[in-house]
C-alpha cells in the first residue's frame, strides 16, 4: 500500500517527505523531481520568498543506484531561509527575546483554531505548519508517483482556468495543456495567452491595492486504464479519493470531477457521456461523445481523461490587513502580516497534480501492484491484455 506523510515547520530547517509502498525497481530521475518543485514556485503573483528558495529534494534512503529498493523513501527539502530563523525559532529552548511571536490570528488562516486547540498563547507554531510550504514536500513525492505512474504510460498535467473574476471560456486539450506547462517561463500556466494576459491584470489589481486573489486549476489525468478505484466499498471510490486529496491542499475550499458543478443545473441529456465502439480505440475499444464525467463513473475510472479542478479561495495574508483581536490583551488590531504571495493558483495546480499522482498511483498499486517493477508491470500488461479482447 502506498503511503506518506511529510514533517517540517515554513521557517525551520527542513521539509522531510517519507513516502513507503513504491516497487523495487523504479528509475527515479532527480532532474524529473527537481523540475516539479521548480514547477511549484513558479508564477505571477508569488511573494519574496520564491527568490530566496530554489528547492531541492535530497534522497536520504529508498534509493539505490538510481532506482528504488523497495525500502520506504525519504527526501528532504533544505529551507534556505532557515539562517534567519535559527535564533528565532531553535528546537532547543533558546533566547525567549529573540522568538518571533504572531501576536494576532490572521482571518483565514489556521491561526485562531490552532492557538485553541493546541493551547498555545499565539499562533507562530500555528502557521509554521499550517502553511503551504509543506506543499513542497508533497510536490517531491508527487514526483516519485508520477515517475512511477509514467511506466505505466500515465501522464499528469495541470493548468489554470481561473484567477478571480477571469476565466478560460473552452477545455483545453492535452496537447494545449502541455505546451503550457513545457515553458521555461511561467506566468499564470493558462493555455489561452489572452486570457492569461487578462489574468495578470487581475493579480495586478490586487496588488495595487493590498488584496489577494484566488482561482481554479485544473489537473488532467491522462492513459488512466478503466478500472481504478471501485464502487465496491464508499472509501474505496476514486472520485472520493481525488476529491479528499486535492481538498487536503492549503487553500483548496472545494473540488470538482469533470464537469461536475455545471451538471448539476443541466439536463442528463447533455451531461452524461454517449458511448460507441470502434474496435480500434481506447484500451477496450468503447468510446464517449464527450467527458462530462472527468473519467470517473461509479467511483472508477472509465479509460477517459480524468479531469480534477481545485477551487481556491483568496490568499488569506493581505498587505491591508484585516481586522483581528490581540491574542495577548483581547482588544481590536490590525492582524499580523508576513511576507506572502497574492496569487498562487500555477502552484497550487503543481501541488494538486502531486495529490492526483500519488492517488493514482496508490490506485493502481492496489490493482496491480507487485513488489517490483517487473511484477507491477506484468500484472499491468496482463490487465490490458484482458482489457484488449474483452
Ligand atoms: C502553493 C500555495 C502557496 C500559498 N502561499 C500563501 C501565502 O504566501 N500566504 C498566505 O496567506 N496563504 C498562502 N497559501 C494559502 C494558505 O496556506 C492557507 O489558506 C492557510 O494555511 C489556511 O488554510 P486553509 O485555506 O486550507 O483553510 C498558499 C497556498 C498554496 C497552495
């Protein structure tokens, strides 16, 4: 079974990210890896720290030679910031005069809740892990799911449809998709150069006036096998499982499967996806008249693209701070600002492709996975084959 977790505070000295259950056998391409972090702190609208960071995952175990061992993986990412934080926040007990208090919980941030719940007089422990820093850590291991994924001949993108009030009007195709994300230089990762040229007037409104603004991404899926998750049991559901992933994202307040939020006010006569054959065609020779569905049917993926959209609510850190309580005497403040981006939805469509990844990839492990990449691989083969003369 594929599993993970990541550890690590925004400002201390390290993300780690352990990621168990992939085959002995894997080729992991650290150039791959790398580029994907690079991917995440890319775009309009990010704040300063993206300058000081250049991230890195350094392999600690897991990997031999190249490829995986079978054993669980380790990675961590160095936070390069960490040499200004080192008095500010030790893992010894340190200077109190030099720790760096977060004296009024910011609206929409963890801050309040975390200060409650885990009975501390201010919100800096709050935040450290609460932010979406971690998300890097994510984004390493999303990177080893997609490496894996890859063998199988499955690819996994992702683009902006929306920042604020702006939008793409059509669906981008994969080929679209891909010439976006290929760029050396990322803007806001929409396929459609006006419209992205539109949504950087957007980020520019906001950062005129001490806003912030957020969007929709969208993750796309593609050479998924039909077959992937099952109605069988509720928590066993793809949709469910990618809808619970992508949610899990920092800023992500709600999760769409194809078409999912417009279907609901349209007629089943155009939403649901006619069918045809041609013997040629897709893994089973069945084809669809559109992809309403986002490749998932009953809870399992149908051999269609499947199409994920994040949906993100504003950044909550504004330049114009709004209004908050002293944690310390209860009365009215301005709440606390640090540095931040203004608009992270190309980042965030980055992190959701890592969440898609390792889902598809614990998916498809539960289906065909073997201990090595030979055995997965067979198992996979035999499962197309099935799927050919079906
Ligand atoms: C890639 C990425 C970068 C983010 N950067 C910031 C940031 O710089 N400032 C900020 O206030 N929120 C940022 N956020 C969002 C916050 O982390 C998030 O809104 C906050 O932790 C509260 O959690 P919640 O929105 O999931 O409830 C970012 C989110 C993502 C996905």
């Amino acid at each position: 079974m594929l599993r993970y977790f990541t550890t690590g505070e925004s400002h201390g000295e390290a993300l780690v990210a352990v990621l168990s259950g992939l085959p002995a056998g894997l080729k992991i391409d650290q150039a791959f890896v790398d580029r994907e972090l690079w991917r995440r702190q890319q775009g309009y609208g990010r704040g300063g720290r993206m300058k000081i960071e250049r991230d890195s995952a350094h392999i600690l175990s897991g990997v031999r030679h190249g490829l995986t061992i079978g054993s669980p993986i380790s990675a961590l990412l160095e936070n390069k910031d960490w040499k200004n934080w080192q008095e500010s926040l030790p893992v010894e007990e340190g200077d109190p005069a030099k720790h760096k208090r977060v004296g009024s919980p910011r609206p929409g941030h963890a801050d309040l809740a975390g200060a409650l719940k885990y009975n501390f007089p201010e919100a800096r422990y709050i935040l450290e892990r609460a932010s979406a820093r971690e998300s890097a850590a994510r984004v390493a291991i999303g990177a080893m799911a997609k490496l894996f994924l890859r063998e199988l001949g499955i690819d996994i993108l992702s683009h902006v449809v929306a920042v604020g009030e702006v939008s793409i009007a059509a669906e981008m195709s994969w080929d679209q998709i891909a010439a976006v994300c290929g760029r050396e230089e990322i803007l806001l990762n929409c396929a459609d150069a006006q419209v992205e040229q539109r949504m950087r007037d957007e980020v520019d409104k906001v950062l005129k006036t001490g806003d912030s603004v957020g969007g929709v991404f969208e993750v796309v899926a593609r050479g998924v096998p039909p077959g992937l998750g099952t109605y069988a049991q509720w928590d066993e559901r793809l949709d469910g499982l990618l809808a619970g992933a992508v949610m899990s994202l920092q800023a992500v307040k709600a999760v769409e499967i194809g078409t999912g939020i417009s279907s609901a006010a349209s007629p089943g006569s155009t939403v649901h996806d006619e069918i045809s054959y041609k013997a040629s065609s897709g893994f089973a020779g069945f084809q669809r008249g559109g992809n309403h569905a986002g490749g998932i049917e009953g809870g399992i993926s149908n051999g269609e693209e499947i199409r994920v959209r994040g949906y993100l609510k504003p950044i909550s850190t504004l330049r114009r701070p709004l209004q908050s309580v002293d944690f310390a005497s209860r009365e009215p403040v301005k709440a606390a600002y640090e540095r931040s981006d203004v608009c992270v939805v190309p980042a965030a469509g980055v992190a959701g492709e890592a969440m898609v990844a390792l889902t598809l990839a614990r998916c498809a492990l539960e289906k065909f996975g073997g201990d090595s990449m030979g055995e997965t691989l067979r198992n996979f083969r035999g499962y197309c084959q099935q799927l050919k003369t079906y």
